[in-house]
C-alpha cells in the first residue's frame, strides 16, 4: 500500500519494542528491525498554503492566542532544551505580511512538549522562523546549520521544504518536513505528513475488500483533486476494481456533474470524493437533491472529512473514509491543552513525533542517530497518530483506519494496523 497525503498548512510479525517514550501514545520503535533501539534496554522518551502548496489541511483543532509558555529549563524564544546534540526546528512562526501564525506557534508549543515528556537531555532544539516564505526557509537552514544542526525538522510549506532541502543536501544532513506535496521527497528529505495518496489507497483497498467492484469518482478542479485522482485510478486498477466515470467539477458545475453520476444508477456501486470538509455541505446538499443515495451507493472519502462540518450532514451519514484513529491525537490534544492553555492544531503532532523520534535516537544511537539506516527502519515508529515509516524515495507508510460516519461521530469499521505486517484492509 502506498501511504498518505493532506494539505500543506496541516508489518511480517514485527513486535513492538520497548517504548522510547514513556506513556502510552508516545514514540516508540516497533519490530526486530530496530533491535539496535531496543537492545539499550533504557526505559526513554522517544496539520494556510503557500504558493506551490496544496490548498487542503487535516482538520485544525479550534486555536485561540498561543503563548509560548511552560518552556523548559534552558530554553529561550530560539531554543528549546541544553543538550549537546543540535537539532533545527524550521517553522512558519510568523506569516507572509508579518503577523504571528497560529499553526506555526501550535507546532513549536508540541516541540517544545515532546522534547520536556521525553525524559530526553540530548538536545538543543535550534527554533527558526522561516517567515513562511522559501528565502526564509532557506536562510534559516543555513544559520540553524552554522549552529552545528545535525537534522533539520521541518519546514511546513512545499516550496519552504525545497529551499531548506538543497541547504540540509548539500551539507549531507537529513531533514524531516511537514509539506504534504509528494514532489518535495526526496531520499535524505522525508515527509512525515499525512499524503495524499496514503488516504487514497486505504480507502481504495478497504472497499475492494468489502465486495465494491464498480466505482465513480467525483474529483474537484484544484491539485489536491488531481493528485487524488491519479493514485484513485492505479489503486483501483490494483484492485481490478472497473472505474466507471470520473466527472470534474468546480462549484459552478458541481449539480450537472451529479447527474452525470446519478444517471449510471445501478452500475456502480461506490462514489469517491476526494473534497475539502468546507465544500462539502454543498456536495451533500446536491448529492440528495439528485438522489445519490448513500444507502446504496458506498461514498468514500479521505482524512479531510475528519471534521464536524462533515459528519452532521445528512447526505454523508454512512460514508467512509480514512484517517488516523482520534485517539491517540485526543491523548496528545488534553496533554497540550493542559501545558498551554488552548487546543493544538491538528497538524501539531508532526512537531511531537518528529522530536520525540529526534530526542529518542540522540539518547540511544550515538553517532549514528541520524544515519540513513536508522530512520529508514522497515518496522517504522509509533507516533502519537499511530505507526509510520519512512521509504527511500522520501515518502511515507502510515497506518490508518477506515471511518464511517454516523450521526456525527466517525467510528472506526477498520482499525489503524498497529505494524506493517497487518493488512490494511483488514
């Protein structure tokens, strides 16, 4: 299964290890594949667009003012921890006309807790505003690098990534970026954000799984519908699953696309739509004036109908979609709130894992904590959304689970794989 992708803004019997983190929901390494890890026998800690971004987002959580506070000992507006390891920790702090950003401020709050529930005195968390901006990003690179980083964490938005990319290359240092453009992975730049594509398959392979064999898809006129629909065609042809119609739409076409799909009637048995949560109230209010009813029709979607404007409308009741579980987020979101006051965004556990999984290889890897070995292990990590992996091209593997709204909750018809060894279309 290839794995997923939202917007930029937001196992064979592998057995887990013992958790570099030390509550439930924390990092820890997973499989015989990082025995290295777990043979320390230590008891440690370890989701708006820009220009090229993909305009969609994982859910965000409601943000009001975001102080930084609750810091650790030692650290400042510019760093987070004393450790002797330097980690930069690249981040939109401050949007494109200069006023504070609220996500960028909820991703340096989660930093700063998963460096402090650690347990972790390895690092010093090297902050840079790259000012939403890719000069910015780039020039934060290279001071955070001047400061002896030895892996850089973010940026957020994709044409930020590729400017602090070449700079992390060229110095043979590897980064861990939040964008959810595909086109910015690279082997040495990973994405550890929620693709796409990963969504896509999930779904794609669940329904194949539950007997759908006949599809259409509904697929909207902007990027995150045309990269939706290029891996909505490969997985269903994996799946020998017949694509019946795909229809394009804007807002303004959107009622004579439905027709087109109401008119197939019986031969398709499952509806794709890969639409932002704040189009959908029109989607559904169409889809019933139509007659696409979704008691007969399966409707599918992605992790961006995890939103309450989704679930309470009446034409999605019944729909499926993938997504991380809400617990361990939940877990997180109390932790969060209890430090600072206000909720997270949603994209504000990419920060957490991605500095808790930093905090737990400074402790145990010496040299190699950052070694291209390490961070491609096949068993992957668990994180605070579940468990993922990263492949040499880059990208990511994520487990998720497969949703189904229902009066206005989402509950899980297909729990996330808690490894790579369990099928995803369980």
């Amino acid at each position: 299964m290839g794995l997923v992708q939202a917007t930029d803004c937001f196992a064979s019997g592998f057995l887990a290890s013992r958790p570099f983190l030390r509550a439930a929901g924390r990092l820890m390494i997973l499989g015989a594949a990082a025995g290295v890890l777990s043979a320390c026998g230590a008891n440690f800690a370890g989701k708006n667009a820009g220009e090229s971004d993909l305009p969609f987002n994982a859910p965000v959580g409601k943000v009001e003012s975001q102080p930084l506070e609750g810091a650790a000992p030692g650290s400042s507006a510019n760093t987070i921890g004393t450790g002797p390891v330097k980690v930069a920790l690249i981040l939109p702090l401050t949007s494109p006309n200069g006023q504070p950003s609220l996500v960028g401020q909820s991703l340096r709050n989660a930093a700063d807790l998963a460096l402090a529930e650690s347990g972790s005195n390895s690092l010093t968390i090297l902050v840079k505003d790259d000012h939403s901006s890719p000069d910015g990003a780039r020039d934060a690179a290279q001071a955070a690098l001047a400061e002896g980083a030895e892996l850089f964490i973010g940026p957020l938005f994709a044409g930020d990534v590729r400017e602090a990319s070449r700079v992390a290359r060229n110095a043979g240092k590897p980064l861990i970026a939040f964008s959810t453009d595909s086109t910015t992975a690279s082997r040495g730049s990973w994405l550890l954000s929620f693709l796409i594509e990963s969504y896509v398959d999930r779904i794609v392979d669940y329904a194949a799984a539950k007997g759908k064999k006949s599809m259409a898809a509904l697929i909207p006129d902007n990027d995150y519908g045309r990269v939706a629909e290029a891996e909505f065609q490969a997985e269903a042809a994996k799946k020998n699953i017949r694509v019946q119609s795909v229809e394009h739409y804007t807002p303004q076409t959107l009622d004579a696309s439905i027709k087109k799909i109401a008119a197939l009637g019986g031969q398709i048995d499952s509806l794709f739509i890969p639409e932002q949560a704040d189009a959908m109230t029109a989607m559904s209010a169409t889809l019933v004036a139509n007659g696409i009813d979704g008691k007969r029709v399966q409707i599918l979607g992605t992790g961006l109908w995890n939103d309450a404007r989704v679930l309470n409308l009446p034409g999605m009741q019944g729909a499926w979609f993938a997504a991380p579980e809400n617990d361990g987020f939940n877990r997180f979101a109390q932790r969060y709130r209890a430090k600072y006051g206000v909720d997270p965004t949603r994209l504000a556990t990419l920060a957490y894992d991605a500095v808790s999984l930093a905090a737990a290889l400074a402790k145990t890897q010496g040299s190699q904590r950052f070694a291209e070995s390490v961070l491609l292990n096949k068993a992957g990590f668990n994180g605070a959304d579940g468990v993922f992996r990263f492949r040499p091209d880059g990208l990511n593997d994520r487990g998720l689970a497969v949703l189904q709204i229902n009066n206005g909750t989402a509950a899980p018809v297909s729990p996330a794989p808690r490894n790579f060894a369990q099928n995803s279309a369980m």
